[in-house]
C-alpha cells in the first residue's frame, strides 16, 4: 500500500475537487459533503477526461411525471457525452456493469492521501 499525498484537508473543502497525476495514473480526489472519494479521470465510453464533466446529483426514482433531485454533489458527469458515475464507487447510474475506477482515500496528520496499490476493501479505509 502506497499513500499518495494529494492535499492539505484545508485546501480540500466541501464540495471541490483536484486532479492529481500519479505515475501514469490521472485521478480526481474529491470532498463530498466531507467524506473524500477518488476515481480514474477515464470515461470507459470514450476515453474523456471523465473528471472535468459537472459534479452534479441525478432524478431519483419517483412515481410518473414526479421528478424528485437527489444524491446533490455525488454523481460526475462526463463532458463528451452525460455519462454518470457515482463518485463513492465509480459505477455508472444506468448499469452497474460499466464504472470507472474508484481508489480509497485516508486522511492522516491534516493531508489527504490517495492509496494506491491495495486491494483493501474502500469503506473501511476511507475517512
């Protein structure tokens, strides 16, 4: 397991994100609502840098011509073609067969890290 710094928690505030090149690798790390996620910047549609699409929310089921918003700052968007991933995962909204990568994140002594080269399961190591 490598911990990759990426920012001061101060310099990451609810809502923002940043783009961080690690070796071959260009990842978005983001604050949602406090909580830090990370996922490949690479739509598996067409290769788009997926992390400089909109961070967005999507409808949520509802009952006919209701239209309810939800999940507000977790779902990035790509800006070639609307495809929708949500960001504490990288699954895409309209099949979970098709995501990006997702990387855990760890908060250690006031920086945000990204973990790399762990199959470590995500939940328990996200702060």
């Amino acid at each position: 397991m490598t911990l990759f710094p990426v920012s001061a928690v101060e310099a990451l505030p609810e809502g923002s994100f940043k783009i961080v090149q690690v070796g071959k690798r260009s990842v978005g790390v983001y604050n949602v609502k406090g909580d830090y996620y990370a996922v490949l910047n690479y739509c598996p549609h067409q290769g788009a840098e997926l992390c400089k699409g909109p961070v967005c929310g999507t409808t949520l089921e509802s009952n006919v011509f209701e239209f309810i918003y939800g999940r507000d700052q977790e779902i990035v968007r790509c800006p070639w073609h609307g495809w929708e991933f949500d960001l504490k995962t990288g699954t895409s909204l309209f099949s979970e067969k098709v995501r990006t990568r997702s990387y855990p994140v760890v908060v250690e002594n006031g920086t945000v890290h990204l973990v790399i080269g762990t199959e470590t399961n995500m939940e328990e190591t996200r702060v």
